[in-house]
C-alpha cells in the first residue's frame, strides 16, 4: 500500500508486433491503460484480487487469457510492532550496491539491514559481484578465474552456507537470489540448475531461513543492445539481437518459477513483468542520421537500469518483503531480542 506498481504487456508477452493486438487487464482495482496494468493502492485496498488479462485481435476475437491473484498488503514497516529485518543478497552487477538496497532500507525506515561482506556502509552491504553466475558462487570463481570467495570453506574447498555465516557473523533472516543475466542462454536449464544448487545448500545449511528468488528484468529495445558494446567489460555482447536476449530471459524465469514450485521456502519476486524495459534504462540523444540536426533518444545501453530503473526493481523487492513479513513467512527482530 502507498506504492505504483505496474505489470506491462511487453513483459508479459514476447516475440509480437504489439500493434496487432489489444490487451484487456481486468480486476476489481487498478487500472487498464494502453500498454500496462497499473495499481496505487491505499491501506482500504488491503486483500486479495483476481486480475484477468485478455489478448484480442484487431476484430475483437480473444486469443488468449490468463489469470493471478494480487496480493496488497500493509506498509508493515511503519507499524511499530515490526521490527528490523536482516537481509543477505548473493546477486550480480543489479546488486553491487545499485541504489535499489538504499531505497528499501529508506523506505523501512532503516528497518532493514541489508547484510554482507562487500559496500563501505552498515546496513547497505550486499553480496553483489559484476559478471558473476550461480555457477561461479559454486565453484568460487569470478569470470572463471579462482578466487577468494567468503562463501568457500577452505577446508572443503566448496560453497558452505554454514561457514559463510559463521565466519562473518552474519545471520540474516531472508535470503535473496538475485541471479541469472549472466549465464542467459536459450536453453536456461544449465543456468537454473546452477541457481538451484545454491538454493540447495543454502536451504540443507539452515532449512527454516526463507529464500527470495529475484526474476532478471527484460533487456532495453535493439538500440539499446546495439550501445551495450560501447560500456566498458561488455565489448563481447557485440552484436546482440535483443530478440533474442528477450527471448532468454523468458525462458530463465519461466524456467524459474516452475523449479519454484516444488520449494515451501522459495517465493518468486516477479521483478520482470513489473519493470519497464521502455523507459527504465539511462537515455541519450543522438542524431537520426549523421548528417541531420535532428536527435532521437535511445538507451544507452541494453542490460543496466538507470537509477530511476533500479528505484522501480526496489518497489516490487520492498513490497515482496512487506508481503513475506505480512504473511508470517518471515519474522522481524526487535533489539531487545537480539541483545543489541
């Protein structure tokens, strides 16, 4: 309650001319707009609600429906009676410190404590590491090269939840995965196979911490994927199709939330379908061709948000958590019961 959320068409669907069909969002709130489902709910909304989506030709004919249930749930961190909240993210390059880990702590009031080794500010540390897969938090490895990693026992020479926490004193209570964009491939069950293992040893090392398996957001349009080769260390995505990117990364989160399924302690951040891919990357204007005085705005580049992009991950990151803690999945700490 008190935040716009937004779910949008061309995240919901891929690979369409969208002016060849019309889309219907049907619920008891929120509304239908051209290309989106958008909703600013106030405490009286709390509850749950049927949204139906329905796709149409241009002769009015339905070709395809679809249903969820939306949950609105209190602001539960401006409740006195909700107290601080230890998160740990093993994630990428979207959460190296990018600004969506301020903004959810600001809008808990600095009730959550966001946790880790890496960032130079209490509350704001993370596990964030640029270019990094599931696969590489396994094996401790950054971009195939061995390394110091916390998560590696030494003694074992493998991934240990278990020691992770002992050694750096860190016991949170929610863990968020937020991995994937790395790795991304048409076939996304190698890449998920490695995000389960880690979920695996995590859930065996202490079985009632709940885990938060964050969707990678949807690629920028082809202009944006063309501009990705100029930003430093992404030189090799030259000539990226952004069709076919869009096309990974539906595969990884359908993919995703399938495997989900079969987990009690894994719950699904739907971050993809509620990020706008149009405007959530930095933009530029360049000329519309090299001799004319006219510009046009394009991404600067296909796979980072902007700022303003990351602020709006946060939103759906935030709202999951006041969901997590409405719906008694996880539990909040006061100082008093930690002995701070």
């Amino acid at each position: 309650a008190g935040l716009t959320m937004e779910l949008y068409n061309d995240c919901v669907t891929v690979g369409i001319d969208y002016d060849d069909y019309e889309f219907y969002w049907e619920c008891e709130i929120g509304d239908c707009m051209e290309d989106k489902w958008r909703i600013h709910p106030t405490e009286s909304d709390v509850g749950d609600y049927i949204l139906n989506l329905h796709v149409y030709d241009l002769k009015l004919q339905e070709l395809v429906s679809a249903s969820t249930v939306v949950h609105v749930v209190p602001h539960v961190f401006a409740q006195e009676t909700t107290g601080g909240l230890q998160v740990v993210t093993i994630g990428d390059s979207m959460s190296a410190g990018t600004e969506w880990l301020d903004y959810t702590r600001y809008l808990s009031g600095s009730k959550i404590s966001h946790m880790g080794t890496l960032g130079v500010e209490e509350g704001l540390m993370h596990e964030g590491r640029k270019g990094i897969m599931a696969a590489d938090y396994l094996a401790g490895t950054i971009f195939g090269n061995k390394t110091d990693s916390p998560f590696i026992n030494p003694a074992t020479d493998e991934f240990d939840w278990a020691y992770y926490k002992e050694s750096n004193g860190i016991e949170p209570n929610v863990v968020q995965i937020f991995l994937g964009t790395n790795g991304l491939a048409m076939d996304p069950v190698p890449n998920v196979n490695d995000i389960f293992n880690l979920i695996d040893k995590i859930s065996e090392a202490d079985p009632n911490v709940q885990i938060m398996l964050i969707e990678p957001v949807y690629p920028a349009n082809q202009d944006g994927m063309a501009r990705q080769q100029n930003q430093l260390g992404l030189e090799e995505l030259h000539g990226m199709w952004a069709l076919s990117r869009e096309r990974m990364v539906y595969n990884l989160i359908r993919e995703l939330d399938l495997r989900a399924d079969d987990y009690a302690n894994v719950t699904v951040v739907p971050t993809a379908v509620m990020f706008d891919r149009t405007y959530g990357f930095a933009q530029e204007n360049i000329r519309v061709n090299p001799q004319s005085d006219m510009t046009e705005s394009v991404p600067v580049e296909g796979i980072h948000p902007s700022d303003q992009g990351y602020l709006q991950i946060g939103d759906v990151i935030y709202s999951a958590l006041c969901y997590m803690v409405y719906e008694q999945k996880i539990e909040t700490t006061h100082e008093e019961e930690t002995g701070e």
